[in-house]
C-alpha cells in the first residue's frame, strides 16, 4: 500500500509543475451573515502533513469539516485527486477523520470499531479481520482489542480513533485536535508518532490545531489562520523566521515588535526610525518601500543579545534595566525596560554558567543583529 | 468511487425514492408529522369550527359549517357563557384554586427541593427517586385514596378525634379544601423537578461569596438563591398550574356540587348535557386562558436550559 | 441553627404527605371491614374479590393492550420526531413540528379528549372510519398525547450525544439509516426503554381521554374504577391499587438493580 513517502527534500509546494493532491479554490462557508471561512483556496500536496493553524472561531474546523463532508461550501470547489467531491456525501469521500472528541462508538469494543469502516466497504469478514489486527498491532493495541472504549486510557482511546480513521487507507486523513484531549507528556510523545505513522503509510494529513508547538514538530507546511482566512502559508521555519504579518509574528511563538517609520536605505542596511525603541533600528533591507512609510519591525526574544558591557560591532545596541527574571530551568527570560518606557522580552539560554547571572535592577546593554529585525507592513 | 457500495440496499431504496422525487429525510419528516397533523392541529379546528355551530337534536348533534357554499358561524354558543353566570363563575374559581394550589405547592416544594439539591449523594438520589415513585402508579387511585382519608368518618378525622384535638369531624371531603390537597398532593412532584434542576445547579461559592462579603443567610438566600432560581420557580409553577385550570378528576371524585371548574364543566356539558357546541366554546375559552401560562412556562423553559 | 431543622422538617412532611395515601390504600386492603375507620382485622378476602370480577378483570384486559399498542406506536413515532427535531438541522415545516410535539404536554386532558372525539365523528361522517369508537380510537389519541413524552425524553439524550459519534460511522461509509441502526439506536436505548414505560404507564393511566373517545364495549381499567369510586370507597379497588404499587415496586427494583450492575461493569 505504501506509495513512497515525502521524502524530507521532496517539496513539491516548491515545484510549479507539481500537481496539487487537494485543490481548494476560492472555498466560501457562510452561517447566516457570518463569513466561517472567507473565500480560502489552498492546494496541499501528496503525502504532505499539513496544518491548519489558528485561535478558536478561526474557521479551521469548518474547513475541515468541508473536506469530510459534513458541511456544505456556500461557494467554491474542492477536488481530491482531480475529482470535485461537491456531490459526494461523507460516507461516500474517499477521506476519513479522526475527532477531536475521538468520538469512538460507545457501546462496540475497539476491534469493532475498527473494523466498522471495512465492513461498511464491504471487505470480506476474514480479510477484514486481518487487517484490523494488523492497524491494533501499528497502534499498540493488539491486546485491548475486546475491550469497550471506556475502559481504556486516554491515550489509547487517541490510538483506537486514529486505527479507525486509517483502517481503510484513505486518500486524505482529517485530524481535529489529534492531541488536544492529552496531556503534556503523553502529547510530546504522540506527536512524534503519529509522524511515525503518516510517513509509515503514506497517507496525506490535514491537522487543524491551535497549539503552534504541535503545528510546528507535526507539519510539512503550516496554514495560519485567521477571521475565515488563511493569512500564511509555509513551511514551519518559514513561518517562524519570516511571518508576513504582525499577526503571524504575534501568533506563532512570541516577539518584540516596534512601530517606526522608514529612514533611509544605506549601503547594505535599512534604517528605520523609531522614537518607541529610542534609537533608529537597522535592519535588512527589503524590497518595496517607501520613505516615511510606516512599518513594524519584530524582533524574537531569543535573537537579541543582553549583556553588561557594551558590546562591540552589533548594528543595534539599546540600553535598559532588568525589570523581571523569570528562570525556566533550560533557560531565562528577562523583561528590560528601556529609556523610552518599552519594555522589551529577552531569552537566554542557561548553558553556561561561566557568569554572575543578570539581576533586577541591573543596568544592560541590548544587542541584535540586522539580519534580526523583520520588517512588517501588514 | 468504490463500486461495491453501489449494491446496497439502503442505496436502491433511496434510487427508487429519487424516481418519485422524494428523499428519505422527506419520508421520515413526513411520518411524524402527518400524525400529528391529522391527531392533534385538525382536531382543533374541528373543535373551532363546532364552536361556532347551533346545538341540533341530530347525529352529530351540531348544526355543518358550511351551507350551500356559505358560511352559517355564530357565536351564540360565546355569548351564552357569558351571559350565564355558571360560566364566569367556573372561570374564577378554576384561576383562584389553581393559584392558591400553585402557591401552595410552591411553598412545600421549594424547601423540599432546596433540602434534596443540597443532600450529599446517594441520598439525593434516593429522595429523587422517592418524589418520581408515585408518577408510575395510578394517579386515578392515588386521588381516590384522599376519599378515605378525608371523608367524615375517614382516618384524619378518627386520628384527630383518637388524639383530642377536635370533638366534632372536619368536614373537608367535598369542599374546595379536598380540591386544594388533591391538585396540591399530584402536581407536587412537577413542582420540585424542575425546582430541583434548578437549584441543584446553584454553586456553593456564591452563596459563600455572598456571606464572605456580610450578607446573613436570610438576605443572602432572597437575593441570591430566589432570583438565580427564578426559571425554576416559573417553570414548576407554570406545570402546576396548567393542568389545575383543566383537572377534572380532582373535582370530580373529592368536589362536591358547588366545586366549580371549567373542566368539570366542560365534561358535564358534553355527557350530561350533550351539548357539543357550548362544550366546544367551553375549550376554546380554556385555551386562551392558559395561553399566557404556556408561553410563561416556554420562557422559563429557554431561560432554565441557557444557564 | 433554626435553617438546619427547618428544612428536614418540612421534607420530611412533604414525604409523608406524598407517601400517606398509598399506605392507607395498602393497609386498608387488607381490612376485613368494609369501613375505613373500622379495623375488623387483616383478611385477604378484597383480592378474592377483585380477582372474581369479571368487570374489573375485562377493563384490565383492554388496557393493558390498549397500554401495549399505543406505547410502541408513541415509541416508534416520538423517536423519529425526537431525531428530526435534533438531526435534521432547519428543514421545511420544523417550527410547527416542535410545537406539536409540546403542545400535547401542556394540553388540559379534557380539551384533548373532546377534540380527538369530534375529530373521530367528523371523519366517521366523512369516510366512515373509525366506525364507531372503541379501542382503536383509544389507541390513537394515547399514542398522540403519549409520543410527545417520548419525543422529549429521546430528545433529551440525543441533545446530551455527541454528534460526532453519529459522523464518524458517517465518515468511515455508513449511510443515514446505517447510521441509526448501528450508532445512533443502540446509544439512546435507555430513553427509548424509559419513554416506552412512561408511555404504558400514562396509557394505563388515562381516565379522561379514554372517556371521551371510547365507545361501548371498550370501558378501561380507568373507567371502570371511576364510575366504581364515584359512589365512595370500595375495598376492592384498594385491593387493586395495592397490586399496582407492588408490581411497580418489583419493577424499579429490577431497573435498580440492572442500572447498578451496568454502572460496576
């Protein structure tokens, strides 16, 4: 069954002559008045983990419901592989789901919730019985398998709903809050293997979540979401590292942002003046904009520099004093204020413990290279 | 698309269907909906259009609506109630018992309810269990059974007379006081149910909140616990009162003869009378009288289900 | 601590007031006398009675199939009127549903009985069905008024479900009536089993409404009992009520015991 899997430098977004696997095209859900999802078009390609990314009420869910069938778009097309799926009823898509709520049938035990789904195909019994016992023994549940759903953990409830939803290969795998349900240990450790066994059998994967920790260990390409839109796609770096909003940058970890207007380009730097940070902020140039535009300029914490001394040869240096200390054990955060009032976020990773920590109170130099700052527009 | 489904049987039934352009949702609506059509809605129009139909000495015993195309409607059968007293008076007694009943049953229902939502578990679900057991046996012989307890020589009155407390017997069988127990003693249980959900809902915190900030428990259980109850106390009065306007049984076997009610009324009209069409005005009257009572009782039901 | 007396007292009263009349029945079932207030000593002659009138053992008869038939019927119809209500979403005509599905639960029994009646005369005119009355009409006007309580207690459990249970047998290829038999069915099972003896009970219940659409030859348990208790206390219905009492009683303590052996496993 096994078709080759995306190979981690296979990145067919990249490839203008790829075929997309899921085309989304200009997907419209209204309720009433209310826009659930706003005219969406996204192409996600074969065996890709994608996902959907975005705070609650963002329309991510509604999305994916479309996919699988249980809502209807308003307007737009959705094809899954080359076929538009507009006529085809859920229990007739060539797409499964895994719940959020795992919603596993109550009163069979997991083998028969399992194999519900071959049966419903029409897979002869015996066949049918084989390869549940196979996806038990892919899950680990090979020995729970004459139990009732409430009688297992949490955990294993997660791993009985995911058997279920890929008992019968299907084309696209729909996952609402794979592991919302789990807690933080238990969760780390899914994540890696539900990778395990996307990649293990080739199925694509569309995850909505609203936790951007799993969206970026999970997922090939990351969909942010926001008001029934889809504000950035890219892979997790790309969307780490160079967001194209204040919203993404906003969302996705978290960051200092100042406003200020443009200054002018100088050889290799743009210099952008902002009376908030108290010094004009030297960052890269980028294309497109004018003198005395107004931008924003993020910085993440743990690309700025914070030390006792002034340091030597770093484009941007700011003076400040330590308001918070917070030690989270791999590593600190400081909150220091700066003569204009901002108050700025640093991390610092605890490597080293070669120094006398930084203190409250203390007086410190911030340091952060150009290549640091994004400029934002939007 | 997998080919082996197409076979199914649930899928040429729906084929079929398609041919006669019907769905299946369309047939399972229909069901439902059809009975009550025919079983409930159309009955009141019949009951309608025969209240406005003359009394006649015939099979059916009452005048057809239409004639020759025209429309023969009188409201003699409305002007007949209210010029007879024996009607407007009914009317007035049914609200009086059915309020007094309603605040009666209110005033023994809240502190029992109270008493339940706040007993710990299992016992409050054994003391639900005991205000839910008399439902499943027969309200008619539970009625019945106030007969020998009320009656002049029936047990309150031995007891009272064994212990001293009275030389003569109370005469209470046949009189609205009997009426008042009976609708107070079988619609009790619908008052504390819906109390009961209510207050069972009723966090502890803020009635700790409202003592931590110096409310004593009087003036913290009547700005607190009755105004957060209030859906409860509309609905359990509403399902109280309701069905006293229209009791029949009640009257009728722990009544006497001055016990007026509509419901009484309105059978005696029908089977004593045989007067269909005055029985008919009768309902229509009664309808509109619980109208506000029903759409009461629908809010508090909305409201009750929100919170 | 006068709040921490008051409320127990007044609950206990309350209890009594409630449970007082069933006593005095059972014991006075068993009085030898037929006086309430004259104690001739305990005898079982009242069953004997009871168990011996033909009348009396007829009406029961017809009730409990008139019982049987219309709590199916109201169990069948309520259900699919319970999962339009939650399932299909705004369909055509739904508003009217839900009213009609309530109304019968605020209905003063006396309005419903005289319309079913002048509804069965009207078609009998018209048609000539129902010819005449008897347990057929009976049986109509129960299932009418008694699919209403069904409706609401299957609604209920099926507002309480998880919808997502029912999409993803949906999802994984069942059609919508698979989807009923295999998920959604057994899942609400207890409201169907209570909704159906909640109807049987009302059923067996009925006085009002079954008087006014009865015919001669179909006189119900209920009716039999009236006309019987209209002249005063007779004993032997007291008999009978007992008997009502004790099979209800057997009945909660199987549905108790079943409903603990279900929640240990």
């Amino acid at each position: 069954m096994a078709e080759p899997s995306l190979a981690a430098d296979a990145k067919p977004w990249k490839d203008a002559t790829a075929t997309p696997f899921i085309r989304i095209k200009n997907i419209t859900k209204k309720f009433g008045d209310f826009a659930a999802v706003d005219d969406i078009t996204l192409d996600i390609y074969k065996g890709e983990l994608f996902c959907l990314l975005g705070g609650s009420g963002c329309g991510k869910s509604t999305l994916l419901r479309m996919l699988a069938g249980f809502e209807t778009p308003t307007s737009g097309t959705i094809e899954i592989d080359g076929q538009d799926v507009a006529k085809i009823a859920a229990f007739d898509r060539p797409t499964n789901m895994m719940f959020q709520s795992y919603a596993l049938f109550p009163h069979m035990t997991v083998e028969k919730n399992v194999i519900y789904g071959l049966l419903r195909e029409g897979v002869p019994k015996a066949e049918a019985m084989d390869r549940v016992a196979d996806m038990l023994c892919l899950v680990k549940l090979q020995d729970f398998a004459k139990r009732k759903p409430l009688q297992l953990s949490g955990g294993q409830q997660q791993r009985v709903a995911l058997a279920r939803s890929l008992i019968k290969q299907p084309k696209l795998l729909l996952l609402d809050e794979p592991l919302g349900a789990l807690d933080k240990k238990l969760r780390e450790k899914t994540q890696f293997e539900l990778i395990h066994i996307q990649e293990s059998l080739g199925v694509t994967f569309i995850v909505v979540t609203h936790d951007q920790e799993e969206a970026m260990t999970l997922s090939t390409r990351i969909g942010v979401m926001k008001d029934g839109k889809i504000v950035q796609v890219g892979e997790p770096p790309q969307i780490y590292e160079d967001p194209n909003s204040k919203y993404v940058a906003d969302f996705i970890g978290s960051v200092n942002m100042f406003e200020g207007t443009v200054d002018v380009a100088v050889a290799d730097t743009l210099r952008i003046k902002s009376p908030e940070a108290g010094i004009d902020l030297l960052v890269e140039p980028i294309e497109g904009l004018k003198v005395n535009q107004s931008v924003s300029v993020a910085i993440r914490p743990e690309r700025i520099a914070v030390t006792r001394h002034k340091p030597e040869g770093a484009a941007n240096i700011v003076e400040g004093e330590v308001e918070e200390v917070a030690y989270l054990g791999n590593l600190s955060i400081y909150c220091i204020k700066l003569a204009s009032g901002k108050t700025l976020k640093v991390t610092k990773s605890n490597l080293l413990h070669d120094d006398v920590p930084i203190k409250w109170d203390e007086k410190v130099f911030l340091s952060w290279s150009n290549a640091a700052g994004i400029v934002l527009t939007t | 698309m997998t080919t082996l489904q197409a076979s199914s049987p649930w899928r040429k039934t729906a084929a079929l269907l398609a041919r006669f352009g019907l769905t299946g949702r369309m047939l399972v609506i229909a069901v439902p909906m059809l009975w009550l059509l025919v079983f409930f809605l159309v009955p009141f129009l019949v009951v309608l259009k025969i209240s406005v139909a003359d009394p006649m000495i015939a099979r059916p015993p009452y005048s057809p609506l239409f004639v020759d195309g025209s429309i023969q409607a009188t409201i003699g059968n409305y002007a007949y109630m209210w010029e007879d007293s024996l009607y407007i008076n009914a009317y007035w007694s049914s609200i009086k018992i059915a309020f007094f009943s309603t605040v009666l049953a209110l005033l023994i229902g809240y502190p029992m309810s109270y008493y339940i939502a706040r007993s710990p578990e299992p016992k409050r679900s054994l003391l639900l269990l005991l205000i839910v057991l008399p439902f499943w046996t027969s309200f008619l012989l539970r009625v019945y059974a106030w007969i020998g307890i009320l009656k002049t020589k029936g047990v309150l009155n031995m007891l009272l007379m064994k212990f001293g407390l009275i030389n003569e017997p109370l005469i209470i069988m046949q009189t609205d006081v009997a009426v008042y127990i009976g609708i107070v003693y079988t619609y009790l249980p619908f008052m504390i149910l819906p109390l009961y959900a209510n207050l069972v809902k009723l966090d502890d915190a803020l009635l700790e909140a409202s003592a931590d900030l110096g409310a004593g428990p009087i003036s913290t259980f009547f700005r607190i616990t009755i105004p957060l109850s209030l859906p409860g106390i509309v609905a359990g009065s509403m399902l109280v009162f309701i069905p006293a306007i229209g009791e029949f049984v009640i009257p009728a076997l722990l009544g006497g003869p001055d016990t007026l009610m509509i419901g009484k009324i309105l059978w005696t009209e029908f089977f004593a009378n045989r007067d269909w069409p005055v029985a008919s005005a009768v309902a229509i009257a009664m309808l509109l009288l619980l109208v506000i009572p029903i759409m009461l009782l629908r809010m508090a039901q909305t409201k009750g289900a929100e919170t | 601590m006068k709040r921490g007396l008051f409320l127990p007292i007044v609950s206990f009263l309350g209890f009594v007031f409630l449970y007082i009349p069933i006593v005095s029945l059972v014991i006075f079932s068993f009085n030898k006398s037929k006086l309430v207030t004259v104690w001739g000593g305990w005898s079982t002659k009242w069953y004997g009675e009871l168990l011996n009138d033909p009348q009396i053992l007829g009406a029961a008869w017809i009730s409990l199939k008139i019982g049987v038939v219309s709590a199916s019927l109201a169990t069948v119809l309520g259900t699919i009127a319970a999962m339009v209500l939650t399932r299909f979403g705004k369909v055509r005509g739904r508003g009217l549903l839900t009213g009609m599905v309530t109304a019968p639960l605020v209905m003063p029994e006396v309005i419903t009985g005289l319309s079913l009646l002048l509804l069965f005369v009207a078609m009998e005119a018209a048609f000539g069905w129902p010819a005449g009355r008897g347990m057929v009409t009976i049986i109509i006007a129960h299932t009418t008024f008694c699919m209403a309580y069904v409706a609401v207690v299957v609604q209920s459990r099926l507002v309480d479900m998880d919808d997502a249970i029912e999409e993803a047998a949906s999802d994984l290829g069942a059609q919508p009536m698979r989807v009923f038999f295999d998920i959604t069915l057994p899942m609400i099972a207890p409201a169907l089993i209570s909704g159906w003896l909640l109807s049987f009970t009302l059923s067996l219940d009925d006085l009002v409404i079954a008087s006014f659409v009865s015919g001669p030859g179909a006189s119900t348990l209920p009716m039999v009992i009236f006309s019987k208790v209209r002249l005063g206390v007779t004993p032997e219905i007291n008999a009978l009520a007992t008997l009502i009492v004790v099979v209800v009683a057997i009945g909660i303590s199987i549905s108790w015991f079943f409903m603990r052996k279900k929640v240990k496993t």
